[in-house]
C-alpha cells in the first residue's frame, strides 16, 4: 500500500500542499452511523444512568440533559473541522504534540484532579463550576496528525531504524506519562494508534518483530515491578474475578451478571437490574453491559455491526484518500475507533484486565464525546477529497 499512496502523493502534493479544489460532499455513510450511534448513545445513557442519577443528584433526567447538550456541542465541532481542508491540519502537527504533552505534565500540577483515586484530568475552578480536560483524549488526536505528519513528509523515514526512532520515542514518552496517572488503556490505545499508522505506511516486519518483543518484556516489568502490587491485582482479577468479587472484580462479576441474564432477547429497554446501583457509573465504561441486559445477544451484534460498517467507512476513506498524509490520517482514527471498540467489550466481557475506555459515541463523558466527533470531522473532510470513481488499489 505504501508503494500506491506514494504515487497519488506525488501526484497531488504531500502534507501541507495544495489539494484538488474540486471537491464532493463528505461520505454520507459515515455521517448516518454517527448519527444512528449518537442517538442510540443518547438512549442508552439515559437508561444506564436513571437510578444513578436519581442517587447522585435527586433527578433521574441530569446524565440525560449533559449527555443531550455535550453531543449537541459535539455535532457542532464535527461540522467545523469538517469545513477545514485537511491538509491544513499538518502545519499544527507539531505545536499539537507539544500541547498534548505539555497538558499531560499539568496533570501532576495543582492543576491537576482526582477522581475515584486517578488523576487524569486537568481542571479550573470558576466559582462553583469546575472545567475540566482529559490530555489522554487530546493526546490520541495528536499522536495521529503527528504520525501522519511526519511519515508522509518523508515516506522514506519509515524504512529505516534512524526514521522510526524519533515515533517510538513519542510512543514511550505518552505511555510513560498516561501510565502514571494511571490510565492503561489511554496509554495502550496511543501506543496502538503510532503502532497502527506505522504499520499502514510500511515499516518492516522486523521491526514489528522487535518492537512486539520489547513492548511484551516491557509490559511485563511494569505489572510485576510495581511497590502496591495495583497492576497485578488488575490482571489476577481479570483471571478470575470471582475471586474478589466484593474488590477488584465487583464491576466486572457485575457485568457479567447483566450480560447473562440478558439471554438472547434481553430484558428490555430500561429493565437492566444491575444499572441499580450494583455497577459503579453504569453510564460510562461499562455501558455495553447494560445493553446486553436491557437488548440481549441480538442487540449487542447489532451495535457491533453499526461498529464494523464504520470502521469500513474509516478505510474506504483512507484507501481512497488523495495522498499519503491524509490517508494515514483517516487509517489512525479509524484505529483509534476501533481499538476502543474491541478493548471495552473486552473489559466489559471479562476478555482481558478492566481499564476505564468508553465506547465511541456511546458511553457518557464529554472529553471523549467530543474528540470522537472532531475526528469525524476530519474523516468526512477527507472524503470530501477522494475520487469517487479512483481507488488506490488502481495502479
């Protein structure tokens, strides 16, 4: 593939050069399963959230009018990058990595605020408001234009070791800093998105090779080498959370107990037992267990195959796309998208350790919400560039 998008990049410009102004409107399908995943987002989180609601706040409607008013601000940031030609997103490639970065120190500044014992986010108090944002989603939009950036203005760079080095020591530098909020999966998803895009633009499989050995061994060393023993007791528990289903395990064991008694057709829409205040935040990372429950097998393949025909979507648009940077571009948020998908159905199903993730466009949370659409944005902007009647896969 990489030989292919060289050629149409030549052909038409690299990162930051002129595009074809002829332009088309963006990819209609990507648009309606957003807007189909938002919706049912919209449902899910108002039933997910009733109970908690009602204990939290004394309203059972309060998630529901955040989650209604952050997917309204959401839609409007889609439409604006949208309208952004994307070739201009590689002159802010490496202020934006820089940012990102410099966020992510602020976490360990009095800037910097807790909750439910991590610290992942970075607030102001303005009276009785406090504003707050989640570097680790800022840091995944980032990790991308950067990627893009800087593989498609050289596409030699990927070919060589002297190349790849400067991407694997942003790669260690944001899980070092995600890591120790802690955030495993934010940390894991940046990781596989530089991984992801380096692998579409061509790295060789020895370097693949290298790289799966030290992140295996380094991977490794962080769950055994730590003083509280935190990760282990995360990945025993994973094993088996059964065994300290009053601990570690009490989400997941919970999660599975919504997740089977939704049998084949589920209990129906709002009739989950375990959103009642025995899953912790239902609304957010384990959501997907709640629609198991309230929809059953049948309603968890549907979501699931909403997913696959976006993930489509996202590489139709990065195989089609005029050249290198904003193909590589397309194919990390399409990873990224993706990632989040198999990796929280995967902590929700018990298939690997719990890590907090959202499910894109679904769970309740504004940071994510809206980063997820600024991506739409950019893909749809992207698709507005292709050729409808050309595929990179023509020579």
């Amino acid at each position: 593939m990489r030989t292919k998008v060289d050629k149409v990049n030549k052909k038409n410009g690299t990162a930051g050069g002129m595009i074809h102004k002829k332009t088309h409107a963006g990819d209609f399908w990507l648009l309606l399963l957003v807007m189909i995943l938002l919706t049912f987002g919209i449902i899910m989180v108002f039933s997910a959230s009733y109970y908690y609601s009602i204990s939290k706040t004394g309203q059972p409607y309060s998630y529901l009018i955040k989650d209604v008013v952050w997917v309204i601000i959401g839609i409007f940031c889609m439409v604006f990058a949208a309208t952004i030609p994307y070739n201009k997103y590689a002159k802010f490639a490496k202020p934006l990595m820089l940012l990102s970065l410099l966020l992510l120190g602020l976490v360990f500044t009095p800037l910097g605020v807790t909750r439910n014992l991590a610290t992942r986010w970075v607030g102001v108090s303005l009276g009785s408001h406090e504003f707050t944002i989640m570097p680790g989603e800022i840091a995944k939009i980032a990790a991308i234009i950067f990627t893009a950036w800087y593989l498609s203005e050289k596409p030699q760079r990927i070919r060589t070791l002297k190349g790849i080095l400067p991407l694997l020591g942003l790669a260690i530098c944001y899980f070092a800093m995600i890591i120790k909020q802690p955030n495993l999966s934010t940390a894991l998803t940046v990781v596989g998105i530089i991984m992801g895009i380096m692998f579409v633009a061509g790295i060789s499989w020895r370097y693949i090779g290298i790289m799966a050995v030290l992140g295996t061994i380094g991977t490794a060393a962080l769950i055994f080498i730590d003083k509280d023993g935190y990760r282990l007791k995360r990945v025993m528990s994973f094993k088996d959370p059964f065994q300290d289903k009053l601990g570690d395990g009490w989400q997941v064991v919970h999660s599975l107990f919504g997740l089977g008694s939704g049998g084949f057709l589920g209990l129906g829409l709002g009739k989950s037992i375990q959103k009642n205040l025995w899953l912790p935040e239902p609304q957010n990372d384990f959501i997907f267990a709640v629609i198991g429950e309230e929809l059953g097998f049948i309603g968890s393949i549907m979501l699931i195959a909403v997913y696959m025909l976006l993930i489509w979507r996202g590489a139709y648009i990065a195989i089609n796309a005029r050249d290198m940077f904003s193909s590589l571009m397309a194919s990390g948020i399409t990873i990224m998208i993706g990632l989040q998908v198999i990796m929280n159905i995967a902590v929700v199903t018990s298939s690997m350790p719990c890590t907090g993730i959202t499910l894109p466009f679904i769970s309740y949370g504004g940071n994510a919400l809206i980063m997820f659409m600024i991506s739409t944005g950019i893909l749809l902007n992207i698709s507005r560039y292709t050729n409808k009647n050309a595929s990179l896969n023509k020579e």
